[in-house]
C-alpha cells in the first residue's frame, strides 16, 4: 500500500515504514506524531483511489524523528567578459519524519 502526498507545495511518493525531509514544520517536537490529509491518491494493492482533488477521508499519519538544516548549496552566476560574478548560498531547513501508516 502507497499513497502520493501533498506538503508545502511538493508531492511525495510515500508508504509504511518510509523515512521523508519535508520543509520544516513549525511547533511540532520530535515524537510527537502528525496527520497529513492532502492526500492524492491512495493504491492498496490494486484498488486505486484518486483524488479530485484530494481523496476523502484519507491522511497519512507520520511520526516527527527531528529537525535540522541540509548540506550548504552554492548558487554562482558569472556574465563572462563583464567583470560580474555573484556567489551566494543558502541552507534548507527541515523536518525528518517517519511514516506510521496510511488511512483510508
């Protein structure tokens, strides 16, 4: 059983057991657990369900393990011969949460 879910804008592919980096989640603690009901599509094992948006009554339920920052990416725009170069940079905050199951 899988399920495509919707968070901060992004679609993840997820099902029981996986390990996700979603955009940081403000006011939640690490254990604490989260339901996720932008959910649009649900396959169980054959019987599909897809959403019209979303599909009635479904929610993933994902338990928080921490939150953190990623590995530093370099944007670097150079125009050659102008003498003009830019380098900047920026960290991403996120959220590592473990999926418990999916409802539908």
């Amino acid at each position: 059983m899988y399920a495509i879910i919707k968070h901060s804008g992004k679609q993840y592919k997820v099902k029981a057991g996986d390990v996700l980096l979603l955009d940081r989640i403000e006011g939640v603690e690490p254990k604490e657990t989260i339901e996720i009901e932008e959910v649009l599509l649900v396959d169980n094992d054959g019987d599909v369900k897809i959403g019209a948006p979303v599909v009635e009554g479904a929610k993933v339920v994902a338990e928080v393990v921490n939150h953190g920052r990623g590995q530093k990416v370099i944007i670097f725009k150079k125009r050659r011969r102008k003498d003009s170069r830019k380098k900047r940079g920026f960290r991403r905050d996120f959220t590592r949460v473990v999926i418990k199951e999916i409802k539908a």
